[in-house]
C-alpha cells in the first residue's frame, strides 16, 4: 500500500491529467466524472493547486462560493 504522500501525488497527478484536452472552462461535475473522484475530494486538493496559482477558479452567476 502506497504511504499517505505518495497517494497525494497520485491523485494530483490524475486531476492534472484530465484537464488534457479538456473543455474550458470545466465544471466540478465533469472534473469528478474524469476523474473518478468525489467532488469533496477534488474541492480539497484543487484548493490546495489554487494556491501556487495553478488552478483558477471562474464561478458563474448564481454558483455557491467554495468555502
């Protein structure tokens, strides 16, 4: 079994991959169904990409802001 950080990496890796030849922009919904994971999940780590600035977020009107 992979230890705890070498999971991190793997499921940041597949996110970052299913941006390949992605639509733009991409919902959560489409991010979760290429992915495989929850959106809760996705949230958490897209966050944590946000961070150095490589993911940005584009809310559409009416869309709940992330907490």
């Amino acid at each position: 079994m992979p230890s705890p950080g070498v999971a991190a990496v793997d499921r940041a890796l597949t996110i970052l991959s299913a941006f390949e030849d992605a639509p733009e922009p991409m919902t959560l919904a489409e991010l979760a169904r290429r992915t495989g994971m929850y959106k809760s999940t996705l949230l958490r780590l897209v966050f944590a990409a946000e961070r150095p600035d490589l993911v940005m977020w584009s809310l559409l009107p009416g869309d709940p802001i992330p907490s």
